[in-house]
C-alpha cells in the first residue's frame, strides 16, 4: 500500500512540474476549445483540426475541454493567411504544414535534452530517497525554460535566414530551371560495418561515432558547395549541382575517413539527373541508383553512373574506370565506374 501511494505522489508531482513547464514555454494560458478557436479564426472546424494534425499533434478527443493557447490562434491564422494570399497552393497546405512541424518536432527532441539534463540530478536524488520538493523543481525548470527560450528563437531565426539566402541563391543560379524538378547530383556516404559497430559500443561510444561522423561529413559537403539533405543513422544523403564539386566531395569524404581512427571506412555512391525536390528532400530514380551504387560499392571506394561518368570524362581531375554492369534491386543492368584522382 506504501509503494502504491508513493508512486501516486511521484505522478501528481511530475504532472504538476509538466503543467509549469508547458505553461511556461506555451507563453500563455491554455484557454479555448477547438471550436472556440474555430470561432475566433473564421476557419471551419474540420480545417483547424486538419492542419492541427499535420502540425504532428495529437487530435482532441475531448472536444469540450480547453486545449489552445492565443499563441494557437494566432498560428491558425498565419498558415491559412498564406494560402489566402495565394502563397500557398490550397492543395499542399496540409503537406507544408507537415514538412514545417516534423521540423520543428526533430528540432525540440534534442532540445528538450537541454532542459532535461538540469532536472535529472533532481529527479535520481528523489529516487534515492532523498526528499525534494517537487516545486522547486518545476519552478527551476520553468527558470531554464524562459532562460533557453529568447536565446534559442534567437539562433534559430538566425540559422533559418542563412539557410534560407543559401538557398536562395542556389535557386537563383539555377537559371530559371523548375525548382521542384532539377537537375542534380545525388550521393549517398555510409559507413562501412555499421551494425556490427553497434554491437561492441555503448551508447556514449556510438553518440561520440555519430557526432564525430556527421561533423565530418557536414564540413566537407558545405566546404564543396553541396548540402546536406538528411542524416540516416550510419548514411548521409547529400546534393551538388556540380558534378565537379559532387566527385570532389566524394573523394574528400573519403580522404576524411582514411585520415583518422575515429571513423571506419565509406562507401560513397553518386548519381546525376533530374530529380522531384519536395520540401527540403529529394525523390526519383537518381536517388535510387545512387544508394544501390553506394550499397555496390567496395569499402573507401567511389561508385558513380554513366551520367556523372560522360559528366566528368573530359576533367582531367578524375580518373574513370568502368565495371561490370551491376544487378542490383530495380535494376537489372545498371552501368557503374570507379572514380579516383
């Protein structure tokens, strides 16, 4: 019955530090019902609920109960004003909403471990024994949270409007060239026996892998005009509009591996061609032949396809040596080269 009890008390008090914390980032009191903020935005019910959801928030089930902050409406307000505007086709507000919260929900995982660390001494001293008072403990966590707050929209403006005028100017050099559609080079990297990797490491071994991998990776992609379209695990997938600066990152890339312990070998794979750009990621038969060439490829070696080979044949850079045509899922004969200095 003791046990029972203290971990009631546990809930009530971990609950409550949850309300002050939410209260405290959500900048303002939860206050309206969703229909109550249907009312206040002129949006239908149905629309409000829709793009919620998108947002990658769970639908309120309980729609008599008080969920939405001002801050909420106002956020209504800002998506459906763009396509009112006719900035936003109608058919892909749902689908930008989406792309714009699964950033942000990747974005506040890692930020949340911010705040974490400074309650989780607190929290293995309550379960100790050691008696702490549950309210210090929200409100320091409130403290944290209003001091993490300014600083970090801060950065993030910053980091989106350099991103943004990056690749604003990406688009700008691409004459005029469809931007969903465009012409690219596409490349895979993934290190080479990954998973049994993680087998012998512990988990602050495979963080130190991972960190030390995609800081790597990342420097020298930007250092050669490309960019990174996302980190998988133990594979990056990146773009050039060069395909120049594509086989350089790929053998810098793998000059980075060779070049120290702390990462194991690479497979680098590259592919060139018209590819659908959709919200920051890359789709089409491109993308595929690049991770089967970089799934083919010879641990610290280069694979790349006939189009990037007639790409870079007359470049006195590189040198070319041509394979055996490959089986490979979805292809049955896909023509692969070797590249080297």
């Amino acid at each position: 019955m003791a046990d029972r009890a203290h971990e009631r008390r546990r809930a009530r008090e971990f609950k409550m530090i949850q309300a002050e914390v939410e209260r405290s980032l959500l900048g303002g009191e939860v206050k309206y019902t969703a229909e109550q903020v249907a009312d206040l935005t002129g949006i239908p019910l149905e629309r409000a609920q829709r793009l919620w959801v998108a947002m990658g928030f769970a639908r309120d089930d309980k729609p008599d109960e008080p969920m939405y902050t001002d801050a909420d409406v106002d956020a209504l307000r800002a998506i459906t004003s763009l396509v009112d505007a006719g900035i936003i086709d109608p058919a892909l507000e749902v689908s930008v909403t989406r792309a714009l919260g699964q950033a942000f929900s990747r974005l506040a995982e890692w930020q949340l471990g911010l705040l974490n660390s400074h309650i989780a001494d607190r929290v293995r001293n309550h379960e100790s024994g050691e008696e702490v008072d549950p309210r210090a403990v929200a409100a320091a966590a409130s403290l944290v949270a209003e001091q993490m707050l300014p600083t970090l929209e801060k950065l993030q403006s910053y980091a989106w409007r350099r991103h943004l005028a990056s690749n604003a100017a990406r688009f700008f050099d691409s004459r005029g060239e469809d931007s969903d559609r465009r012409t690219l080079v596409i490349g895979f990297a993934d290190m080479v026996g990954y998973t049994s990797l993680t087998r012998r490491l512990d988990v602050a071994e495979l963080t130190t892998l991972l960190e030390f991998f995609e800081s790597a990776v990342t420097t020298v992609i930007s250092q050669n005009r490309g960019w990174v379209i996302k980190n998988v695990g133990d594979e990056v997938l990146f773009a050039a509009e060069d395909p120049v600066d594509a086989a350089r990152i790929a053998l810098s890339l793998q000059d980075a591996a060779q070049s120290t312990e702390e990462l194991p070998n690479l497979r680098v794979g590259l592919a060139m061609g018209e590819v659908l750009v959709r919200f920051g990621d890359v789709y089409g038969s491109v993308v595929n032949i690049a991770a089967r060439l970089t799934s083919s490829a010879r641990p610290s070696t280069v694979l790349i396809d006939a189009a990037m080979a007639e790409a870079l044949s007359p470049v006195h850079e590189f040198q070319l040596r041509s394979l055996r045509t490959l089986r490979v899922r979805g292809y049955s004969r896909l023509k692969a080269y070797t590249l080297q200095r």
